[in-house]
C-alpha cells in the first residue's frame, strides 16, 4: 500500500495554516453555533448574513474569545452580494476553502393559500442562494485540491412537511444539488454534504411560536422520538464534522440531525 503523502496532505509541508470558512446566515441560529463551531477548530471565518449588525456582533464575540472572525453583509439572492462577499473574504483571509450555506427562510403555511411571490421568495434564498455561493466557490476549491461544502438541508426536504410545501422542496432540492456537486468534484479532492436539522430551537421557529402559540412547538416535539427540539449547537457538531480535515472520504451523504425524527 502506498501511504506517502499526497500533495494536499498536510503532513507533506509541515503545519499548514488554518482554513478560510464562510458561513452563510452566521448571524443567528444554527448559523452562530456554526460559526463558533468552527472558529473553535481553528478555522478563520467569515460571517456572511443579510443582517450586517448581527453578523458583527458573532464576528466580535468570535474574536473575543480568541478566535478569528469576519463579518460580511451578503444578500444570497443576489449574484453581485455574493460576489463580493466571497471577495472580501479572499482578501483578509485568502481563499475560502470551506462554504457552509445555512442562510434559509421560511413562513408556516397551507401550500393553496400561497402565491407565486412567496414561491420565489422561499425558493430564491432557500435553493437559489446555495447555487450562487457554490458557483463562486468551487472553482477555486477544485484548483487548489481540497475543499469543504457543507449545505444545511432540513428533514422537511427528506420526507415533506405539512405547511412547508414549497420550503421541502427546495431543501430537497439542494440535498440532491449537493449530491451532484459531490460526483463532479470528487477527483478533485472537494467534498459536498449535506446536514438535515430537524425541529431545531432557532429565532425562526420562536417567531412562529409567537405567530401561531405553543401548538406548533408542541406537535413538533411529539414527533420527535428523544421529545424536544435540537439545540444549533448540535446541529454545528454535524457541520464541523463535515467540514473537518478527517472527512476527507465522506462526500454526497445526507445527515439528519433529529432525534430519531428521520431514520435512514
């Protein structure tokens, strides 16, 4: 067997310095625990959200604790934000050779008393924003060898999800995106996963809470066989795994985090 290292192992040149990750929707929820998750391996990263204040505030709170942080105000529906983001990221830290997509956004509804626009809202952060951080990413992951995709899916695009008709299908859209990504970049050295979150205790599902009471928490629990929702830091336990140096040979998988909601 040959065991010499190849040219992206990081015991072939010594102590390599650490990666460059951004984080989409890292200025809240699952997005924070991520970011923390993987300031605390080591990582530089950039805090890419939509709300600037936000991001600033984990960036800060990163660096506080010893870590290196950048935040990043980045609207994932529009090409040129994302652009930029990825630009100013590669010029304070250098290529970003991690992408955690975790920006997403949903509204509990009956699929016929939605429209159009909300179809395209949904879709357009959802899935679309996933397409234009990956577009502008890999290339430069595929040239240099390495690199880390980590899509954060949901359980509601494995199996459907009663008032989250369009937002399942997105979120099984960008399963099966990444899954492709994965295939195509492989000999490359690049991995693509996905994590699949389910009921999770975020800012958004206590606005929905707010919005509808304690029923829709409640019926969410119930399904779940361990009775309560995840917390976002584990969520970010299943994230840092992916996008960790040793799991270089784990690529096209789909990982529910859920209690046991989802079994597979």
């Amino acid at each position: 067997m040959n065991t010499r290292p190849g040219p992206t192992d990081p015991t072939s040149t010594g102590q390599r310095p650490p990666r460059t990750a951004l984080v989409t929707g890292g200025g809240r929820g699952i997005g924070v625990a991520i970011v923390e998750r993987l300031a605390t391996s080591g990582m530089k990263v950039v805090v890419a959200d939509l709300r600037h204040d936000e991001a600033v505030a984990v960036a800060e709170s990163v660096k506080a604790a010893g870590g290196r942080a950048l935040a990043v105000e980045t609207d994932v529906t529009d090409s040129a934000s994302v652009d930029a983001a990825v630009a100013r990221a590669e010029e304070v830290y250098g290529p970003v050779e991690v992408l955690v997509n975790c920006a997403g956004w949903d509204d509990l509804q009956l699929f016929v008393d939605t429209d159009e626009d909300y179809w395209d809202r949904v879709i357009d952060i959802n899935y679309k924003g996933v397409l234009r951080t990956v577009r502008r990413t890999l290339p430069a992951m595929n040239r240099a060898g390495w690199g880390r995709i980590v899509n954060v899916g949901s359980d509601a695009g494995r199996v459907g999800s009663s008032f989250e008709a369009v937002y399942s299908g997105a979120k099984g859209g960008v399963a099966s995106f990444t899954k492709t990504i994965a295939r195509e970049s492989a000999r490359h050295g690049v991995t693509a996963n996905t994590v699949c979150p389910g009921p999770t205790d975020t800012p958004l599902v206590q606005e929905s809470i707010a919005r509808r009471g304690d029923k829709v928490v409640n019926a969410m629990v119930r399904a779940v066989p361990m009775r309560r929702l995840a917390t976002t830091a584990e969520v970010a336990e299943a994230v840092g795994f992916f996008a960790s140096e040793g799991a270089g040979f784990v690529t096209g998988q789909t990982l529910s985090v859920s209690g046991g909601l989802v079994m597979s």
